[in-house]
C-alpha cells in the first residue's frame, strides 16, 4: 500500500512541476511586457535576473579564459594526466572563483577571489567585455578585500530617465536629491557637506532643471532662498513666491549682494559674541536662519561693455567671493550656473570658481568650459563631459576631491517648481534687509 503511494507520488511529482511550469513560463512571458513597465523591480526579480544570473552562469569560464584571466595549470601536470588519462583531454585551466550572484534593484552584484600573480586592474580592464557576455548596460569592478574584487552589474542605465523618488517630509535640512548617479545611487546635493556650487552647461543642456530640482527639494525646508537672474528675471522669476529676495539686473544684484555680505558680518559678530565657530554651534533658538543664492548665468554679472558697467561687475565679483569665502560657516550658501565660465569674463571668475567646490558640468559648448569646470582632474572626466549628446539633457559630470562619476538630474520642469514654490510659498522667511528697490 505504502509502495503504490509512493510510487504514485513518484509519478505526480514532476508532472506537477511540469504543469506549473506550463502555467508560469507563458503566464510570465505574456505579462511580462505590463508587469516591467508597471513594476520594473518585481520584474526585474522575476524575470531579468534569472535570466541574467543563467548567462554570468554559462559564460563565466569562457569569458575569464577570453580575458586571460585564466590560469593554466603547471606543464608537468599536464603530462602526468595526458599520461594517466591515456589521451583524456588535459586539464583545463583555473578560473577565478565566483561568489553568490545577488541581485539588486536593477543589477546584481558578486564577488570574484583573485588567482595567485592577478590584480584588481586586470577584472577593470574586462569590465567592457563582460557587460557585453551578460548582456547589461554596464559593469563596474572595485577592489573589495585584499584577494577578492567586488563586480556590480547595472542591468538597464540608471541615467536613461531617473524617477523622482516619493518624498516623505521635507527631509534632512540643506540636503536634496536631484537625481539619480550612474551607480544607480541617488544623486544628493548636501549643502552643509559642499556649500558652494559651480553648474555649467550649453544652452539646454540642464542647468535649470536642476536648479529646479534643488529649488524644489529645499522649498519645504526652513532656508531662505535668494535668487539673481540677470537675464531679466526670466528663468528665477518662477520661484518668486518662495524666494525671500530677486535680483533681476546687475544694478540690484551689487545691492542685493552687498546686502548679503553685511548680512554675513552680522552673522559672524553674533558667533564671535557666543564663543563658536559657526551658526551650527548656536543653540536652535538663536541659529540664524540659512540662506541659499541662486545664481543664474554668472557671465551677465562679470561682462563689461562699459567703463561704468566695469565698477558695477567688480563690485558683483567681489561681493560673490567675499560670500564664498565667509558664507559656509555663517550659513550662506552659494549655487552659480552658466553657459560659459571662461577666464575671459575676468579674473574675479577665476577666483569665484577656486571657491565653488561641488561641480556640475553638463553638456558643453567649448572644451575651455569643462575645463574650468572639472580642473585638472582626470583627462577622462573632460572626454565623459564633452561624449554628452544634446538628447541626454540633463547628464553631467560630478566633480568632488575624490574622482568624477557621471549623473542626471530629475525632470522637474518648470511648471513643477512653480508649483512647490506657490505651496510652500507661506515658508518664505521676510529678510527685510535683503530686499532690494526695484
Ligand atoms: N534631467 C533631465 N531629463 C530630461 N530632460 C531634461 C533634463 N534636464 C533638461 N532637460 C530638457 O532640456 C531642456 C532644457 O533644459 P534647461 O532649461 O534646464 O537648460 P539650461 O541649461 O538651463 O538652458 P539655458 O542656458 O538656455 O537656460 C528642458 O526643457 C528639458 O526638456
Ligand atoms: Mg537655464
């Protein structure tokens, strides 16, 4: 009795697999398409990455042998098998070991032990070639332990259109995200970590989007937001509302910005009288309260077409400087944006951008432009900046102390930041000191 049973679970067994299989293969094939587009994540665990797992699976010994990072085994013990084996194939060579293959949202990530005589380098150099094997946007090898490197596989790119995250409250104070890195990471500008800001770009190329990004994260946030647009007021106007001070010609920008220096001065009388260093170290009730100026096209403040205009953008320089210099203590932040920051527009632009520390290059025009943009960092970073297409509005090269990645930021459009900026508008701290006479 207990034979037949089994022998009947024998039989029921893999014909059950067989018509699950039978159910779920074409269900999965079928609602695939709808399933990715509406939950690219669960998709992507479901189907993309076995698929892919499968592929890392089959090709690993091949690909590493195509790399040479294969290792063949010594001579004599290809002999003493040859012999042995009385014309078996000889032994085939030794492959790096290959972790557990995890996934991530959008990629997987494994680990690899390194063979006896091989370096980090070499799996950076194959990097290209396995992206290619698997069939994924990109792959990224880091050195993980002494002997083991770490390889994240990015499945789709993370920079063809990133999607504003749900935000929940108004998050940390002075920290925003405004898009997504090419890691798949959030890319987050933190005022208080880097206060100053230098964006270029073309025209179109992404500057306000951005600097809508920001404006819309930091909208919420108790910050006061200072804007100069000398292009008439036409790209900041939009924040109006939220924006406790605008500038919308060179004229009131010196006032504007002279205004924000005394402010700065008072600021650091007060941290003098209190014994601190900066307003972070106040207590909360006598903290002042942080500004951010937003500066849109730099080069209408520094041009010069005449003697008069001379002493109006000297004076624009000199204040914007003095900001830099003092503001990050005393809760002053600057972002600047332009198309063109070229030593050309005078030298106070070349002292300016010696204290903006965060950069952002986006498309550019003219390789001088990335230049002063990304430094004299890695030949790499002005290639990855000037590779920019028109259609990937809104990528750029991050520069930071520690190396470059390549980003994009947020689709927020104009209308988008009207928006934020009409519902958080009752936020606007009045600085009457700031305000400038039309
Ligand atoms: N992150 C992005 N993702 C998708 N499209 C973008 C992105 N950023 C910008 N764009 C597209 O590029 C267009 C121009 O962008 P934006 O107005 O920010 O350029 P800009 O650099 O400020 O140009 P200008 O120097 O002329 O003011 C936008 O209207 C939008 O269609
Ligand atoms: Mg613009």
């Amino acid at each position: 009795m207990e034979l037949a049973s089994a022998a009947s679970a024998d039989v029921t067994w893999p014909s059950w697999v067989l018509v699950v299989a039978a159910v779920l293969v074409p269900g999965l094939l079928l609602a695939g398409p709808a399933l990715r587009s509406r939950y690219p994540g669960a998709w992507w665990l479901l189907c993309g990455f076995p698929a892919v797992a499968f592929r890392v699976v089959q090709t690993w010994r091949p690909l590493m042998a195509g790399c040479g990072l294969a290792v063949s085994r010594r001579p004599a013990l290809t002999v003493v098998s040859g012999l042995v084996g009385k014309g078996a194939p000889p032994p085939q060579p030794r492959v790096p070991r290959r972790g557990l293959i995890r996934p991530t949202s959008g990629g997987f990530v494994l680990l690899v032990r390194l063979l006896p005589g091989q370096v980090p380098e070499h799996f950076v150099k194959a990097a290209p070639a396995m992206a290619e094997s698997w069939q994924v946007h990109a792959v990224r090898v880091t050195s993980w332990k002494p002997g083991i490197v770490r390889i994240v596989a990015s499945a789709v790119d993370p920079l063809a259109d990133p999607q504003v995250p749900k935000q929940r409250g108004p998050g940390h104070l002075l920290r925003v995200t405004v898009g997504a890195l090419e890691t798949g990471a959030a890319w987050v500008i933190d005022l208080r970590r880097v206060p100053h800001w230098l964006i270029v770009g073309a025209t179109r190329s992404g500057k306000s989007t951005l600097i809508n990004a920001l404006v819309a994260g930091l909208a919420p946030q108790p910050v006061a937001l200072v804007g100069i647009d000398c292009k008439g007021g036409m790209e900041l106007s939009l924040y109006e509302p939220r924006l406790s001070a605008l500038a919308t010609n060179r004229e009131q920008a010196v006032r504007l910005l002279t205004a924000l220096v005394d402010l700065t001065l008072d600021r650091m009388s007060l941290c003098r009288a209190a014994h601190v260093r900066s307003i972070w170290g106040l207590p909360d009730k006598e903290r002042p309260i942080p500004v951010v100026v937003i500066v849109d096209e730099i080069a209408e403040l520094f041009l010069v077409a005449s003697r008069n205009e001379k002493d109006e953008a000297h004076a624009a320089g000199t204040a914007l400087i003095r900001l830099a210099q003092l503001g990050a203590a005393l809760g002053v932040f600057l972002v600047v944006a332009g198309q063109r920051v070229g030593s050309d527009l005078g030298p106070g632009v070349t002292a300016l951008r010696a204290q903006l520390g965060g950069r952002v290059c986006h498309r550019v025009a003219d390789p001088g432009t990335a230049e002063m943009a990304l430094g004299d960092l890695n030949p790499d970073a002005l290639k990855a900046a000037q590779a920019i297409a028109p259609e990937q509005a809104g990528t750029a090269v991050l520069a930071s102390g520690d190396g470059w990645e390549r980003a994009r930021s947020y689709l927020i459009t104009e209308a988008d930041a009207e928006a934020v900026a009409a519902e958080y508008a009752h936020l606007t701290p009045a600085l009457s000191e700031l305000h400038v006479e039309p």
